[in-house]
C-alpha cells in the first residue's frame, strides 16, 4: 500500500531530491560510453526516483509521474527501439547489434558505433526504467488489495 509519509520534511526533501537523483540518472546514461554504467544503470536509478515519489508522498502522485499506460508504453517502445537498431544488422546480412550496418549517412564507421550503442543504451534506459516503475506500481497495488 503507498500512503505517502506523514513528515514534511520527508516530503520536502524527497521533492528537492528527484530532480538530481533524474539528472544523476542521465549522466551515468551518457557517461557509460567512458566509464561503468549505461542504460541499465541508469534506468534502475531512474525508476528508483519514481518508486522514492511513491513511498514519500503517496499513491495518487507516483500514478501522476508515470501513469501506468505510459509506462506500457515506455517499457514496449524501448524494447522495440533495441530490437529494432540489433535487427537493423541482420536487415544488412550482419551480425546482430552490428553497428555498421545502421542507415545513418555522413557519419564514419567510428561515429557511427558511438550513435548507435548511445542509441540502444537509450532503448534500454527507456524499458527499464518503465518496467521497474510498472512492477513496482502492481505489487503496490496487489498489496493494497486491488490486485
């Protein structure tokens, strides 16, 4: 059940917290190219700050910041965009996920690996941070009863 916490200073803190904790998330998305992390990390870390609004201030406000049909079809879009650039690969007679195969003109073969894993790291940001909002949303809800 998410009921929200009581204390406004838990509140007041978790609302000047989420903005950072988000914009953390986008730097560890966009710095994966050069050190630990990516779009699985950063994903989890922005679903954390969904799931962090949720419990600090309730049930009515995680459902505003991600509504459960968005996240279907965040979760859904972002699977397809990582599906979609690997297959672009095979389209090509290549390997899967080979990123010389993308359509992109004007870029040399190097350019052409940064955009494209960006790109997929991207997809996978998108469906993680949808799924783990969208898990979270339905135990919490199993757990209230309403299954």
């Amino acid at each position: 059940m998410i009921l929200g916490h009581d204390s406004v200073i838990v509140q007041t803190m978790v609302r000047l917290l989420v903005p950072w904790i988000r914009i953390y998330a986008l730097y560890v998305l966009f710095h994966g190219h050069y050190s630990p992390g990516g779009g699985f990390q950063a994903g989890v870390i922005m679903a954390a700050s969904y799931v962090l609004l949720g419990l600090a201030l309730g049930r009515a406000e995680f459902d505003r910041s991600l509504p459960e049909p968005d996240a279907v079809r965040w979760a859904v879009g972002g699977a397809l965009l990582f599906l979609l650039l690997g297959a672009s690969g095979v389209v090509a007679s290549k390997p899967f996920l080979d990123y010389a195969a993308l359509p992109i003109p004007g870029l040399t073969e190097t350019r052409l690996h940064y955009v494209a894993i960006l790109l997929i790291e991207i997809g996978v940001f998108i469906g993680v941070t949808a799924a783990l909002t969208l898990i979270f949303g339905r135990l919490a809800r199993t757990a209230e009863g309403r299954g």
